[in-house]
C-alpha cells in the first residue's frame, strides 16, 4: 500500500485531483492497513488486510448461490469458490483471479466483487484462491491460476471469461497467453488496473509515482517478494507484457484509474494486441485510485466504473457485437486519446 497520509496538506497534487469521497475511502484504507505495515511480518500483514477486506464487504446480492471447493494438481490442491445464480442457467463462466500484490488475499477479499460480478452478468463464476508469496515463489502463483483454468475448462462448457484485479490481472493474462491455442480458450479477458511487468519509465508509471494506495516503491516490492532467484523479467509468465507474441488473444478489456502508476501497463497491453492484429480497448477512468472496486460503495465514480466492467464481461461471455463500454474522459483528459480509440468488435461464438 501506498505512502499517502490522511492529512490533507500531505496530499499534494491529489488534493484537488481525487474527489472528497474518494479521499474518505483512501482514509478508511489507510485507517485499516497503514502504509508503515509493510514493514511487519506477512502473517500480521494479512491479518490486518483480512480484516479490513470484512469490513469493507457489501454481502452477496439476492439470488446468488455459493460453493467451495477444491481443483485438485500433481502437488496440492487450489480451493475455488463457485457462484451462480439460483434461479437462472448461466450462458458462459467466469474465471476469476484476486488482487492483492501477490501476497495478500484468498476467497473472501474479493467475495463480495465475485458475487457481484455473478449477479450483474448471471454468468457463473469461479474464484480461484493461488498460493501466495514469499512462502511459494513465482510460479506457483501462475500454476495454480492455469490449473483453475484447465480444471473449468474440462469440466464446464460454458464460455470463459477470465477476469483478473491488480495482481490477478497478471494471472489472468498470463493464463490467457498460455492457452490461447487451447481447445478451450477464453472468449474473452476483462483486466482491471493489472501489473503486467511495464517499462517504469513509462507515463503512468512517472507522473503518479506517489499516487494514493499504490506508489513505484510498492511495485518494485511486490515484484521482488515474488521472485524466485535467478528470476528473469522476460518470462511472459511472470511479465506479461515482456511476451514476444500477442497474436491469437482473446477480445480484451483492460480498465486501469488514471492516478495509479500501472495504467501504462494497461495501455501498452492493448497496443501490443492490436498491433499484432487483435481486438483490444483500453479504458482509463478518470480521477480514480488502485483498488476503487472496493471502493465503490462510497465512491460514485468507482460505482459507476465498476457497472461498466460488469457490462463489459456480460458482453465478452455473450459474443454479441456491441460495442464494448466507450472511453471514459478520452483517456482522463489527453487529446490523444480520441485518436487513438479501437472500435472492438466481438465475434460470434458458438457456445460448447
């Protein structure tokens, strides 16, 4: 988490930048999991974010169901959590990979999201709770995310959808670049603020260095807890960006918040797909923070951003042709980014 304080003259160009409720959320985060809890041991450090993570929960949506369980690997077994609808039969699944810097969370962070995911879209959805780092080092991460994957994809024919936050972004397309020539690849992958191992000399990555609840100190931490030794950044499952190849993708929509040094990242990814022929959109929400999923029962703007998301999913497991959400802000603000929109298209599927 970032270095930001809760008193407004340490807030310097975010002051005016971040709306007041979003600074209230930013104050509850940090009120929760302080910045100086990096320092302490991981177990304390997860205690802390477990309990912030309950406190923030929204509860499940009305009609909702749940299951546990376990995919079972060579070596160990990765509990999952299924949602559906009670009431209703799911037309595609999503998969769906949690933030939390590789280090944090588990199939309750993110519980409330996944069931929200599952209610606006009545896809189903399974989360997958990886094991975490520095007690399994990359890429166990990974291993555990794609045997999620494989698991869904022997035993659902529905169409996947992968989805990913933060961290969980970096699985996804991870996954998605692994078995893009699988019988059974996804239809499509929604990526929301990931890290996908960007060039830190990149715009985003300069302008919100200090940004609110994740600064350039906390990547570079996140990345070296990960690390095995001898770890080569251009493992494209490790660094997802550092692929040589990003043909044969699936339709892809990365959402990153303007004020978060990994939003580069997100629009780097999606000129490398279209440029090597793919369908892609990149959307930059304006005057929003890393990690406003969590924030959206406070924040207006994260609400609204994350009802775009969920229709963006709802479209990628339909196969219909519609337009995937239009730019937010054109790119907060910067005229380049009406220039540089890509219309994307879905394909029609045929639903296994």
């Amino acid at each position: 988490m970032a270095n930001d304080r809760s008193d407004p003259a340490g807030r310097g160009k975010y002051a005016a930048l971040l709306d007041p409720e979003l600074w209230d959320y930013i104050d509850k985060v940090n009120s929760w999991y302080p910045p100086e809890i990096v320092a302490a041991p991981i177990a304390e450090q997860r205690a802390v974010y477990d309990k912030m993570c309950v406190a923030f929960h929204q509860g499940h949506p009305e009609g909702v169901a749940t299951g546990d369980g376990l995919v079972a690997t060579a070596a160990h077994a990765v509990p999952v959590r299924r949602y559906r609808m009670a009431a209703k039969a799911a037309s595609a699944i999503v998969v769906y990979y949690h933030g939390g810097g590789f280090v944090l969370g588990d199939l309750d962070s993110h519980d409330d999201i996944c069931a929200e995911i599952c209610a606006g879209t009545g896809f189903e959805v399974v989360s997958a709770d990886y094991r975490l780092a520095p007690e399994h080092l990359h890429p166990a991460s990974f291993d555990d995310a794609l045997a999620v994957f494989e698991w869904v994809a022997a035993t659902s024919k529905l169409p996947i959808v992968l989805c990913g936050e933060s961290a969980g972004g970096n699985l996804a397309s991870a996954v998605a670049q692994t078995t893009r020539h699988h019988p059974r690849h996804a239809i499509g992958q929604v990526l929301i603020y990931p890290s996908l191992g960007g060039d830190e000399t990149g715009r985003s990555y300069i302008e919100h260095a200090e940004a609110p609840l994740l600064t350039l100190a906390d990547i570079d931490f996140y990345r070296r807890v990960r690390s095995a030794p001898g770890q080569s950044p251009d493992d494209p499952t490790f660094s997802p960006l550092r692929d040589r190849d990003f043909s044969g993708l699936p339709p892809t929509v990365i959402v990153t918040a303007e004020c978060d040094p990994l939003s580069s990242d997100g629009e780097n990814y999606r000129d490398r797909i279209l440029a090597a022929g793919g369908r892609a959109w990149w959307r930059e929400e304006p005057r929003l923070v890393h990690s406003f999923l969590r924030a959206r029962p406070m924040v207006p703007r994260s609400a609204e951003a994350f009802a775009r998301i969920i229709g963006d999913i709802a479209r990628l497991g339909a196969g219909d042709e519609a337009l995937i959400s239009p730019q937010v802000g054109e790119m907060a603000g910067r005229p380049e980014g009406a220039r540089r929109i890509a219309t994307l298209r879905l394909p029609n599927i045929q639903f296994l």
